[in-house]
C-alpha cells in the first residue's frame, strides 16, 4: 500500500492536470463557436455556387463543354492533400485522417504509390510530422496554414492556386481532399472527396429523375448569361474550387476544436473519478495508520501494567 505522502502527492497532481483540461475545454469551447460560425456561414454559399456551375454546366453537353478543370487523365500522380491540426490533445481527430491516407496509399492508389507517383500536401503541422517519417513525398510550404491568428480565404488561397496549377500542367493527374467535417461538437465525418478534376453533371444524366430534370431546367431559366456561358465557367469553376478548398479547410477547423472540447471534457470527468479513487485509497490508509498507531498504544500500556 502506499504511503500518505505519496497518496497526497498523487491528489495533488491530479487536481493540477484536472484544472488544466478544464481550462482546455473552455478555451476549445470559445474557439468552437468562432470555428463553426465561419463553417455555418460559408456552406450556403458554396452550396449556392456548386448548385450555379452544375446548372451551367448542365446544358453544355457533349463536346460543347471544354474546361480544362474537368479533363480526365489516367491517375497516374495523384496529390492528396491531408487536412489535420497543429497541436494534438484533440482525441483520434488527426489519427482518423492519417489512417484514411494510408488507406488510400497502401489499397486505392497502392501502384502509384509504389511509383512514388503519390504526393502529400499536409496543412497543419501533426498530419505533416506524421508522414515525414514515412517514405512519402511531401509539400511542407502549407503545413503552417492553421497558424494565422483568424484563418481566413487569403490564407488558404495559395495552397488551392498550388493544387490547381498543378493539375493544370499535369503535374498531377487528380487532386484528392482528405479531411473531417464538421456535425457536431461530439461528431466528426471523415471526407475523402476529388476537387480535381471537377465533375460536370449532364443534362440528360440516366441517375436524374424526371422532376428532378424540370427543376433544374426551372433553376436554370431563372439565370440571364451575359455575355455567354462559356465565359462565364472560366472564372467560375476556378472561383468554385478555391473555395471548396477553403471550405474544407474550415471544416476540419471546426471539427478539430469540437474534437478537443470533447476530448477535455472527458478527461476532466476521469480525473474526476480518479480523484475519488485516490482520496478512498488515502482514507483507508489513514485509517490503517490510526488503527496501528491505537493497537501501538494499548499494547504499549499493557506491557507497562504487566
């Protein structure tokens, strides 16, 4: 059994780590509501924009549309582009991204990765420390995004013009996002979605039903194109992708503070039940020491009558 000292020391400490992780989830808690007050506002305005260049698209059939955003190559180098956070603290938030991308480069794209064809563009510090010590080819001028003081569009924007670029020179073939969406504060949804290339929904698609059709053709007659469609995409679709990468990024911002905020409040709770492990532990041998300290005594005045 332990001693006292070392029971009390152990309490001590406890309480120090408790008072820690609850000031963790306060300032995760603050940090939470600021996250998904930008990720709230955005999504509709993605959404707006996604639903815009799908109505546009949607009437260029055939070979009528032409974008270079939306050719597709044989997926020879592939960029995967792993949304994490900075610090840890934040439960299986960061671990759930880097298991999918080693899913993704030991299963989906395992023969490219073996070509060394697969390439890492990590934002945030944790995703990019995890696979530097993997033979992985990595894009460390990014990791830092999530630094900036209040995470905003110019800060996300030269990581998307970089992907986009280089999908435009073939240097890759396709541009995956792999990051965790934000639900709630106790739920995260692991995504893995294309950015690049784009796909177009077709008009005449067999999967669209027929009143699905008549509200697409209602929600395109509701737009006047000027000066034509076609002008129209060359600065819509790159406008899009940014911000669908913007979006992810904001997502995963939000989801990382939700993930912490729980991750704390659990934490506090077990300490919580430690501590009243702790204190039953130090009773009880405060009680042991009292009761030899007593049987000390008697038996000491016993010898004395004696």
């Amino acid at each position: 059994m332990p001693s006292l000292k070392e029971v009390r020391n152990r309490i001590s400490s406890v309480k120090s780590t408790q008072q820690i992780t609850k000031a963790m989830k306060m300032v995760a808690a603050a940090k939470l509501r600021r996250a998904q007050n930008k990720i709230v506002q955005m999504r509709p305005y993605a959404q707006k924009l996604t639903q815009i260049l799908q109505n546009v698209t949607s009437s260029l059939v055939g070979d009528d549309f032409n974008n270079a955003y939306s050719q597709a190559r044989t997926p020879e180098k592939i960029l995967l582009v792993v949304i994490t956070s900075d610090k840890g603290l934040c439960g299986a938030f960061n671990t759930n991204v880097t298991r999918a991308v080693n899913l993704l480069l030991n299963d989906t794209y395992r023969s490219q990765h073996a070509k060394g064809n697969v390439t890492l563009l990590c934002v945030g510090k944790k995703g990019y420390e995890y696979f530097k010590r993997r033979n992985v080819p990595l894009i460390s001028d990014y990791s830092t995004i999530l630094t900036a003081k209040d995470l905003g569009f110019g800060d996300v924007l030269p990581a998307a013009e970089f992907a986009m670029k280089g999908f435009l020179d073939k240097k890759y073939d396709k541009v995956v996002l792999v990051y965790n969406e934000f639900k709630n504060a106790a739920t995260q949804i692991l995504q893995t979605e294309t950015l690049l290339p784009i796909q177009i929904v077709k008009e005449d698609a067999p999967a669209a039903s027929q009143t699905s059709k008549s509200k697409d053709k209602q929600l395109q007659s509701d737009y006047v194109f000027e000066p034509n469609k076609e002008e129209i995409l060359e600065s819509l679709i790159p406008q899009t992708l940014k911000i669908q990468f913007y979006k992810s990024v904001l997502e995963s911002n939000a989801s990382e503070q939700g993930s912490r905020m729980t991750a704390m409040d659990k934490a506090t709770e077990n300490a919580g039940e430690l501590l009243k492990e702790l204190k039953l532990s130090y009773n009880r041998a405060r009680q042991a020491n009292i009761t030899k300290e007593i049987l000390e005594i008697v038996g000491g005045a016993e010898a004395l009558g004696k």
